[in-house]
C-alpha cells in the first residue's frame, strides 16, 4: 500500500550534530574504498583515529551553523539587509485622508484639515483638489494666516500624486455658537467638572480636532504592525483614520443631545437650542463649505448666570466658579493635543549576538600526542624518519583542514553575501591555516617559476599567501553569484530585474563593464526600494528645482533603474537625476544633427571628412586594417595628451555629430586605420563607415599608436554622449491646465462614435459651463433647435441654438454638400434624443478648452488623469525599435494604473524646442507668485506641441 505524502511538524534533527552517525558513515565509506585491506576500524587504527576527529572537526562546524539566524545575519546596527517597519510599510499619500495626516502632522498651525475633490457635472479636470484648513484662533494677522496657507501648500505639492494638483486653499471662517439647555443632574459630581465636560463633548463635535496617538497606545489597542504603518509616515506620532470625520454641512440639535447626555453625571437635558448672532435655532444649522461652527464656552447673561442651567428636581444650581470651568476645559483641551516624536518609538528588528565563528582551531592539536603533530610536537630524540613521517602527515590533513577553515570564514562572511555594500567583490571566503602548529615549513613561501607543458611558456608557481586567493577567485564566478544573490532579494519583495533584455541591448559596455553595471543597478533598485515603492505614485514638486536634482516622479525614479539610465562610463554608477537631454552636447562644443538636417551641414561634415587625391575606397577596403585596441594601454596616455588626439577628430574638429553617427559610432568594427603617404608626407588615417556605405575621413595621425589612442577617446566620447543623452521628460497634463476662471472653457456635443461633432461658439468660465450645461439639457432634445446654415465659404455647417438665442454650437467642421450636413444633423439628433437609459446624457456631450494663442481645440479630458513621457530618439539604444518597446512596456509595467501615459520619440531639434518651452514652464511654474500670463502662455505652447505629437 502507498503511503501518503505528508509534511512532518517535527523538525528534523542536523545530521551533522550526530557524532555517531557522521563515524558509521565515514567507516562505511572507507569500507568501499578500501575492501581488500582487513582492519577492524577501531581506536587503534590511525586511519579511523583521523576519521574520528574530521567527525568531531564537523560537528563543531554544525554547532556553529545553527546560532539563531539574526545570529549571523543581523548582529550589527549598521546591517542594511533587513529594512525596518517604518522603512518599508508605509507608503505616500494615495487618500483624502492620507492627505490629511501629512498636512496635520506638518503644519503646526492647523487644528484641522479637510481635503477635498473638485467634481462638476460634466466630469472634466480630475485629480484637483481644494484644502479647507482650521487655524489656531491664537493666529490672527492676516499675514500670518496666509504662512500657514502657503505652508499648507507647500507639504501639498512636496507629496502629490501624479496627475493631481492643488486648486485652491480655504481658509475657513469661523461662526460662533452659542449653547443654551436645562440640564438634570445627579447631584454626584461637581457642576464644574460636568459643564467643563459639556463645552469639551460640544465643541469637539462641532469643530474636531485630530489626536495623536503614541505607538504603545495603537499595540495597546490590538492594532499591527500594517495598520499602524498603513499610510504615509507621520513625524509626530500615529492618527486613527476612524477618527478623521469629513467636514459636517449641518449641526443636529439631536447630536447635540447624545453627546451631552454622554456626560457623567447628566440625567437629562430639555429646552436645547443652539444660537448664532441673532438667530435661535431648535432643529438643525445648515453649515456652507467656508464656515465652521466654534462653541462658545462659558457663556453666561448680564447677570453672570451661566447659558446651561442645572438641576436637581426642582432645584436649580446657579453657583457655579467659571475660573474652575475655563481651567478643567483646558486640562481637557490639552490632553487631546499630545505630540509624539516618531524617532524615539520605532519598531527594531531583533538584533542577533556578535558571533565570532571564523577562527579555526587545528584539529592537528586534538590527536594523541603519540602523533607529535599537536602544539607539542615531536620529543627531541626523534629520528629523521619520524619527523618525516610527521610532517607527511601534517601535510595530508591540510587539505581537510583548509576545507574546514575556509566553511568558517564563508559562515562568518553569509551576512555579506545578503547585505547591499558594493565593496563586496567575492562570494567565496576562506582564511590561511596559520592555527596549525609548526605550518610554516609546510607552506611554499617563495615564488616558483616553470615550463608549463601545454604551451611550452615559462608560469609563475605563486606561494601560499599569494596562491590560495587566486585558487578561490578561479571557483568564485562572482557576477553570477553576486547577481542571483541580489535576484533573491529583489524576489523577496516581489520585485525582478530585467537581466536579459538589458544584456540584448548592450551598446556602451564591455563584458566585464556590463556585469558590473547590472550588479550595481540590482544594488541600486534593493537600496532605493523604501523610498521607491513609498513613493511609486508620487509626482516631482514643482515648488523646487527639478533641473540636476534627484526631485523626479517616484515612477520615473524606478523606471530609470530598470533601464539602467543615470550610469556613466566608468566603474560607478550615478543617480539619475532630472536633466536636459541635449545641452551636455553644447557643454563638449558640438552640434547634434537630427537625420533630415539641413544639406549645408551635412556638407560640411562630409567636406571635411574626404580623403586627400589617391585614397579612394578601393585602396581603403585592401589596405586599410581592422584596429586592434589591445596593441595600446590607454592609460599611458595623459589626459591633456588624450584630449589633444580628441580634437583632431572629425567630429570634435567640424563641431558637428550627424545622429546616426552617434548610433554607429559607438562599434569598432566600423573603423579601419591605415598608412597613406600625402605631399611627401606619410600618415595613419582613421576611416569610418556607416550604414550610408560611405567611408569618411576622421582624422590623420604621424603615430600609430595615436591613431589608436584617438579612435578609443573618440568611442568613449560617443558613448558618454549617448549615455547622457538617455533619460526622459514627464509632463503631467493636470499641471497645464488654465485657470478655472479663465473665459476658455466650451462644450463639445459628440455623435454615437464619440466624435466631437458640434462644439459651443462662445466659451465660459468653469462655474458658468456648469450652470450653462445644466440650462442646455433638455433644448437638446427638440429638433427644431437644429439647423443647417451657410458659412462665408459657401460650405454648410450644423447649428445648434436654444429658442432664447442664449447659448449657440456649431460645427467642428464644414461640409460642401448640403444633403450630407442635413444628413449628419438628423443622425445627430436621433442620437442625441435617445432616452438616457440607453445613452446617459454624460457620453453626448464633452468639455474641451479653447487654446486663446493658436484657437486649437482641447479636448478637456487631455488635462485629466494624463501624463506625456518625452524620450530622445537618436541614441543607440534608444533608436533600435526593440528596445523602444521593451521601454513603452516597463512604463507601462510601472506607472499607476489611473494614469493614461503617451510616450513621444523626438529627434534633437524637436527635443530643443520641448526643452527651450519645458524649463522656462517650470521656472515659471516654482515660483510662489507666478506671472498668470506668461504661465498660461507656456502651457498653451506645451499643450500644442504635446498635441503636435500626438497628431503625427
């Protein structure tokens, strides 16, 4: 009968920690290998004798390998392997709340925030938003007021979203309410401490305020560790999203009661009514979007009696102390404004005991004496021979014993494997058998020289120190080590690392480079992780600098890993950080020409790169030769030397790069280097061919080995050109949008296939659309508003207007036919009439936004949930199709999946004239009071060229 397959509860006991069990297997071993030999494999034999201590030499390994994990993988502070809590729970604002807490926790000022979405009717401009802020009544001067809006503004734009952008900031006005009842109590408590108690319930229900919690309080509470961490990280303590109200539009008078009747000592309450300036009110407040109620406390009449009467039966307490009242609602106001230092209460990861495993104790001193090859050694009357016979010996357990010693060290070292240092250059550890007694005369301590037999040519035998390094790096294949080990960690995460496709595209990196570049990049996305995925919705705060700063969308921050952008030609890579795409080219004094450049550079490129009389392309491709950049070091060449050979090159020389140089440039195989002798005088030419199949001349040189020099410099330069060509622009639509006042707001009436058919002739202000869209509803359903008029053309165009001749459409387009604009209105209608059930009134129509320098027509939900991801397309990597996919996939792969991104490819003079119109925007854009007009002007043209984009 098959047993079933099942997973034992037990843990399962380390083999190696059995003594016994590591001899039976030892013997058994040994039986195989030496059969035809009799012992009886006890004490006596020597041979069981070693087998007994390498069992005891493993044990001991064994005992070591199982100290607690955090033992060996976590005993210092300074260990980066782990990310603690409030490292990798929390996250950047995603809610209203979240928004909430970051304000709050910020501003000092506010007693409360709320933050809310602008919504219209028609469904336009979303991801805006509107800051209702509470201030500190201590805070009165208008100035004043006014810092702690900007303030607010400022936390705002430092954690928004992509695609969401701040509207307006309302200060709110505050409305006093005054609180009048007659209110039985128990006569158990003080009246003192129940009317305290009264103002505090009241007041914190018609204005709340939000509390800080300490961490102990929330564990207290049963809360986890994910629901503390849940939300963005806070400075000075915790706050409970239950606790975040959204602001009332009205105060019940019933509300009013329960809180009251919550009171300790209150029985009942009659005769409750609430009153504001002159005006009493029994039922309810109505409360608009800009006021907020504020009890007034401790109110009392011309005769000092208190607003609230008690009473006992038929007995009314009129004495009451007020001083008493205002110091026990103090107490009580400030218990509920406790602060918390987060830095002082953030949870630890167990950290384990400093282990020190590695030394390595010889096993040679645990034999029997009788061996002489213990700390003791042989007596002095021993013979030759046995001296020998010891050191033979010695000799044989030296290979067990740099197995064992070196298991220690990789054991000591297993935390470095995990942890994110880059000076990390080894996976394999081992350490030098120095504890042997008497080891010296055993190890080879001068170099040896021979004739290697496979090749006839002399080697260099290296000595023990030297040797055992260089025997361990030949097994250590450390970049697949190193790398699988990061891919482990990332896949802890839930992350990966796109290896492969990285490798297939490889244009800037030699071999051993392009390992180091991945490694340093897996290095790189595992150090950021924390901040990435806290922020991977993030969007740049346009308040500061984003020129040369790491100030980037958490998005563009994480694709700019995966594709490996921000890296330099060098062994280390840089962060990205945000910059222009073709100014560095001005920096190395060139021009970039885009493939279609005007014909009078281009003849100056290849004017200045033709050969002298005789050196046509036949001689070239018979004698020109393949270089071979190893014939030089190119690090005995001076800088200033490398430099000069530089400029002697065409394309430093002419000033001028055709772009598909760039791409070609990078590639060895495309140069030949040849001597040509020219008016007596001989010299090496570099030749250069591209796709165009023509071979140009880059520069001669008297030396060779300069020729070589310069064609090296000559691809390191294209390549860092490329390099720092790569990188990206992300223009968030919401941030162009015109000012809700603006007079540029239309509607679009659309047909069943979505098309904009007829759009309004006059546009309006954002509130007067929405009020105008409500007025046209139900005129668009009667045909005789329709009709077909004649244009200045002679052409014929739909018209739409309301019997009052109030609000006018016309047609986005003009038709020659008469019978076919008849024909498209009557469709039209028939659409348009259809009951909302089958088409909801909200797919007729569509909002769009007048460009008042050009008169295009935005569709409005371009500004809405839309993002433009501009890329340079004249790189070698970033020209090659393939490549450009892999790019549009990992954007995709990334980007929030709310946003609607569209990616452009544009060549350097189209790029110049983005960024020329791009940076002015976002200088313009920072500043606290922008120049309305000339912010709308910028945007305007971002908007147009965005637009040209996408027509093409």
């Amino acid at each position: 009968m098959e047993k079933p397959a099942f997973i034992s509860s037990e843990k399962e006991t380390n083999p190696g920690l059995d003594y016994g069990l590591l001899r039976a297997e030892g013997v058994n071993i040994i039986q195989k290998l030496t059969g035809a030999f009799w012992t009886d494999y006890n004490e006596h034999d020597p041979g069981v004798t070693i087998l007994e201590l390498l069992c005891y030499a493993i044990t001991d390994l064994s005992y070591r390998t199982q100290f607690d994990i955090q033992d060996h993988l976590y005993n210092d502070p300074e260990d980066d392997t782990f990310l603690k809590a409030h490292s990798i729970l929390p996250c950047n604002a995603l809610t209203l709340n979240d928004y909430r807490k970051l304000i709050f926790d910020k501003v000092f000022e506010l007693k409360n925030v709320w933050v809310l979405p602008i919504l219209d009717d028609g469904s336009s401009f979303r991801g805006l938003y509107k800051i209702l802020i509470d201030i500190d009544p201590a805070i009165k001067s208008e100035e004043d007021r006014l810092a702690v809006s900007e303030k607010t503004r400022k936390v705002f734009c430092d954690n928004r979203n992509i695609c969401e952008d701040l509207e307006q900031i309302k200060i709110l006005d505050q409305i006093d309410v005054g609180i009048y009842a007659d209110i039985e109590v128990d006569g158990i408590r003080d009246l003192e401490s129940i009317l305290a108690y009264i103002y505090f319930k009241v007041d914190e229900y018609l204005s709340p305020e939000i509390r800080f919690y300490s961490l102990g309080e929330l564990l207290q509470e049963g809360f986890t560790l994910n629901e503390i961490f849940n939300g963005p990280l806070l400075k000075h303590g915790f706050i409970k999203t239950s606790e975040l109200q959204p602001k009332s539009n009205k105060i019940l008078i019933s509300e009013v009661i329960k809180f009251i009747m919550q009171v300790p000592g209150v029985v009942s309450v009659k005769n409750l009514h609430l009153k504001v300036g002159d005006r009493i009110f029994e039922n309810q407040i109505e409360i608009s979007e800009d006021e907020l109620p504020k009890l007034l406390t401790v109110l009392t009449d011309a005769q000092g009696n208190s607003s609230i009467q008690f009473f006992r039966g038929a007995v009314n307490y009129t004495s009451i102390d007020f001083n008493i009242v205002k110091r026990k609602l103090n107490e009580l106001q400030s218990a509920n404004k406790r602060v918390y230092r987060l830095s002082e209460e953030t949870i630890s990861i167990p950290l384990g005991k400093k282990l020190n495993v590695e030394p390595y104790f010889s096993i040679q001193n645990q034999f029997p004496l009788v061996y002489g090859i213990g700390q003791y050694g042989l007596p002095s009357s021993a013979d030759t021979k046995r001296k020998a016979q010891a050191k033979q010996l010695k000799g044989f357990l030296l290979i067990y014993e740099q197995i064992l010693a070196n298991y220690l060290s990789q054991l000591a070292n297993v935390k470095r494997l995990f942890s994110l240092k880059e000076d990390l250059k080894q996976t394999y550890f081992y350490q030098t058998l120095d504890s042997v007694p008497d080891v010296k005369p055993l190890l080879k301590e001068r170099k040896h020289e021979f004739i290697d037999e496979t090749d006839l040519h002399f080697s260099t035998s290296l000595n023990y120190y030297l040797g055992l390094p260089e025997l361990v790096k030949v097994k250590d294949n450390y970049t697949d080590r190193r790398n699988r080990f990061l891919d482990y960690l990332l896949a802890i995460h839930g992350e990966s690392y796109t290896q492969y496709s990285l490798s297939q595209f490889n244009f800037y990196f030699n071999e051993s480079e392009f390992e180091r570049h991945l490694i340093q990049n897996k290095t790189r996305l595992l150090k950021s992780l924390s901040t990435i995925n806290k922020n991977r919705a993030r969007g740049f705060n346009y308040l500061e600098s984003s020129v040369n700063t790491d100030n980037i969308t958490g998005m563009e921050a994480k694709i700019s890993i995966l594709l490996g952008l921000g890296g330099s030609h060098s062994d280390q890579v840089s962060e990205y950080k945000a910059h222009s795409l073709v100014d560095h080219y001005n920096s190395f004094g060139v021009k970039l020409l885009n493939d279609d450049a005007e014909d009078i550079e281009k003849d100056t490129w290849y004017k200045e790169g033709a050969f002298p009389d005789g050196l046509n392309e036949e001689y070239i491709e018979e004698y020109f030769d393949f270089i071979d950049t190893d014939e030089i070091d190119i690090t005995e060449f001076s800088e200033n030397k490398r430099n000069s050979l530089l400029t002697q090159t065409l394309p430093v020389k002419s000033k001028l790069i055709p772009s598909e140089f760039l791409k070609e440039g990078i590639t060895l195989n495309n140069y030949r280097l040849g001597k040509y002798s020219y008016g007596g005088e001989e010299s090496y030419y570099i030749a250069f061919k591209g796709a165009n199949n023509k071979w140009h001349n880059l520069g001669s040189f008297v030396e060779e080995k300069d020729a070589i020099a310069a064609v090296m410099e000559l691809i390191s330069h294209i390549k860092k050109l490329n390099i720092q060509s790569e990188g990206l622009h992300i223009i968030e639509h919401i941030l162009l949008r015109p000012d809700l006042k603006d007079q540029n707001h239309g509607i679009l009436i659309y047909d069943e296939y979505r098309k904009p058919v007829l759009r309004s002739a006059e546009q309006y202000s954002f509130k007067e659309r929405d009020a105008i869209l409500k007025d046209i509803r139900n005129h668009l359903y009667e045909f005789a508003n329709y009709s077909v008029e004649t244009t200045a053309d002679k052409d014929f165009e739909v018209h739409f207007k309301t019997p009052d001749d109030k609000y006018h459409f016309i047609s986005m387009e003009a038709d020659i036919s008469v019978e076919a604009t008849h024909e498209k209105m009557e469709r039209l209608f028939r659409f348009i009439s259809d009951q909302e059930e089958i088409t909801p009134f909200e797919r007729k129509i569509g909002l769009y936004i007048k460009n008042i320098h050009t008169d295009r027509i935005i569709p409005e939900d371009f500004f809405s949930y839309r993002a433009s991801i501009i890329l340079p397309n004249w790189t070698a990597r970033f020209s090659n199709k393939e490549f450009r996919a892999i790019i549009e996939d990992t954007i995709h792969e990334n980007k929030p999946a709310n946003i609607s991104f569209n990616c452009f490819w544009l060549h350097p003079s189209q790029m110049q004239e983005f960024e020329t119109v791009y940076y002015l925007w976002m200088e313009e854009l920072r500043q606290q009071n922008p120049d309305k007009d000339l912010l709308d002007e910028y945007s305007y043209q971002l908007s147009e060229l965005l637009m040209t984009y996408n027509n093409e």
